[in-house]
C-alpha cells in the first residue's frame, strides 16, 4: 500500500481535516487531524486511525504503524512549537 492509498483510505473513513502520511517500505507514519479526536483519549484516537488500516496491516503490506493524532487546535499549536528548518 502505497502513501496515497493509505490517506485515501483513511480519509474515506474518517472526518479528517489534514492527514499526512510517510511510507518508507512497510513502515508507515501517519498524521492525522480531526475535530473528532477532541475529547477523546490517545489511545482511542490511535485506534480510530488503526481500524480503516488493519486489513494491510493484517496482510503484510503495512509492518510498522505510527500515529500521530491532533486536533485542530493541537495540529496548529504543534506547528508553532516546531523550529523552522
């Protein structure tokens, strides 16, 4: 599953703002940003973003997963604290 595959399918699945994806081979590293991850603990927000990959997962074509989750609000306050390159 290629990077674009992957932000196709979770914005098919999910309510996403922005979502940003990274692959290197069959590790994959995702940002994704949502108003329906406020309120909402880490570890259902990882979920939330997990369940819509978990048949690539499941099959190999994704090995490693990394989640990042925001809101909008969390999204544009980080931005602000990331040094310019």
């Amino acid at each position: 599953m290629d990077a674009q595959q992957i932000e196709q399918t979770l914005r098919d699945a999910l309510d996403l703002e922005e979502v940003h994806v990274k692959t290197d081979g069959s590790h994959v590293h995702v940002i994704a940003v949502s108003q329906s991850f406020t309120d909402v603990s880490r570890v259902k927000q990882q979920q939330m973003v997990y369940a819509p990959l978990n048949a690539a997962i499941a099959d190999g074509s994704i090995h490693a997963l990394t989640i990042k989750a925001y809101t909008p609000e969390q999204w544009r306050r980080d931005k602000l604290l990331q040094p310019a390159p």
